[in-house]
C-alpha cells in the first residue's frame, strides 16, 4: 500500500475509533432531550463513572485470575449497570416534580450534579487516575507494512465494535418497538400521548435509565481503550458529545450520530494537518459556525423550539 493511500486509510480509522467514542454519549443527550425538552449537563459525569466502575471490575477480575477476555465483558456489563442504575436514579429526582418545568433552574440542577459526582470520584480517588494493564497486551488484530504501516490495536477496535453495535441496538429499539413509538410520541408532546394512555413518566424513566447505560458505554469505550479512568473526564467529553447531539439536531436520533461523525472528522482531520494545540479551538469553532447557520440542527425541525413544552 502506497503512503497516501495508507495515510488516508488511517485517518478514516481514526474518525471511525473516535466517533464510536462519542456517539453513545451524543445519543444519550438526545434521548433525554427529545423527551424533556431538557439539557442534562450531568450525562458526561455518568460516563465518568462508568468507565470507574470498569475499571476496578476489570482490575479485580485480573487479580483474582480472569483471562482477558471475561475480564473486559464483566467490565462492560458494570459500566453499564452503573450509568444505567444512575439514570434511573436521577429520573426519581427530577420526574414529575416543579423542577422540570423550569429550563434553567433545572440546567443549573445538573450542573451541581455534575459537580458532586465529579468531586465524589475526585475524593474517592485521592486525585489520582487509575490504570490497568493494557487487555490482549496491547495485541494488533490487523497490521499491514508497507511505506505507510497500518494498524489496528484489538482492544481499541473491540471497543468501537461494542459502541456501534449497542447504538444500533439502540436505535432498532427506538425505530422497531412499542417502548420506542411511545418514546417518539412522548417526544412530539407529552400531554397527549397521556390522554392516548401512554405513561409519559415511566417512559420517562426508562428513557433516563437507557440513556445512563450509553453514558456508562462511553465510560467503558474510554477507560478500556486507553487503560485509565480519570475523574476530570466527565466535563470535556460531556460537553463535547452534546455539542454533537445539538449541532446534529436538538432532540433528534440521527442528528446526534451525525453530529457525532461531524465531531470526529474535525478533530481527526485537524490533528493530521495542523498543529494539535489548536484542535479544541478549532472543534468548537466548527459547533459555534454551525449553530450560527443552523440554530436548530442540521437534521432539526425548525418549529422543534415553539412546540408545546408539556
């Protein structure tokens, strides 16, 4: 394989590896979005605490002699208990009560979420990242020499593999079943799909508890793929992931995996080319020009902000 071929070739890999990143955390933004008309600013702390509880699961599966195989599945399923269970949690505090009839009061009610459970972890941890030893030693599932060599590291793509797989499940769920025509319904106005019959809160519920689980996917996808969790974490990819879900379309499925996908090509495709320093600068250069030319999305509906807020 020639160099620009295989350059080229790497690059796609790497939007594909960082997208699968972000998309379950954008997917998640935009399942509580489409169903409170809410921003839940906590999602990226969730993460955080998910790719935690991967961590010490993986780590204690390795010490008590677990190959590495079981140990990563036994990872992946506490991460998603953990963000699942925490979604769940939070609906019980916010469902149904005056709080989510107030935007800001409950944007700034998960902020202070978002705050303790960053500062939990932070004292728990004794401000100090946790790592594991790399699973599959760090192994290569493909690797191609040439003027350009290609590789593919087998815990990372296992990782991203994961991550489109349960966010294709996902959106079947949403698309193909009744728990998903209830959420569409509840997303174009919560007060008659209760006149139709539809619990909107328990519809609700499961929608905060779905969403913690891809919050916890992404805390896996972080903490496996790089071997490390870090309490600090929660704050920049939660910001980053929904940005995505906005600039894709407030609310809207496909919205946030195209915003996700946007996300990825920027950061991929400037760190090829121009100096890293500047890549935040640029990727939120890129949501702000997008915002400005599109405020409801590129795949939102125009009269999504005027729609009833019941």
């Amino acid at each position: 394989m020639g160099h620009a071929a295989g350059y080229w070739l790497q690059q796609a890999l790497n939007v594909v590896q960082l997208a699968s990143f972000y998309l379950p955390l954008a997917l998640a933004f935009a399942l509580i979005q489409g169903i409170t008309r809410r921003v839940f600013l906590s999602l990226g702390d969730l993460a955080m605490f998910g790719s935690f509880a991967a961590i010490y699961v993986c780590l204690d599966a390795f010490l008590r002699g677990f190959s590495d195989g079981p140990a990563v599945l036994l990872s992946l399923g506490a991460a998603l208990a953990c963000g699942a269970t925490m979604g769940v949690a939070v609906s019980r505090l916010v469902l149904g009560k005056a709080l989510l009839a107030h935007p800001m009061a409950f944007m700034i009610a998960s902020v202070g979420l978002a705050i303790v459970l960053q500062e939990t972890m932070r004292l728990q941890s004794s401000s100090r990242n946790i790592w594991i030893p790399p699973p599959f030693q760090g192994r290569f599932i493909f690797e191609l020499q040439g003027s350009y060599p290609l590789r593919l590291s087998t815990m990372t793509w296992i990782a991203a593999g994961v991550s489109i797989l349960f966010v294709a499940c996902v959106l079947l769920l949403v698309t193909r079943t009744q728990l998903g025509r209830q959420w569409r319904a509840s997303a174009q106005s919560r007060s008659l799909s209760s006149l139709c019959g539809v619990d909107v809160n328990h519809v609700a519920a499961l929608t905060f508890g779905l969403a913690g689980a891809l919050a916890g996917l992404t805390g896996w996808v972080s903490s496996i793929s790089y071997g490390g969790a870090s309490f600090s974490i929660g704050l920049a990819v939660g910001f980053k992931a929904m940005f995505a879900s906005v600039i894709g379309g407030f609310g809207t499925l496909r919205g946030a995996c195209l915003g996700a996908l946007i996300l990825a090509v920027v950061e991929v495709l400037w760190s090829a080319f121009f100096p890293g320093q500047y890549r935040e600068v640029a990727v939120f250069t890129v949501i702000i020009v997008c915002l400005i030319l599109k405020p409801e999305g590129l795949l939102g509906e125009k009269d999504r902000w005027s729609r009833e807020q019941s």
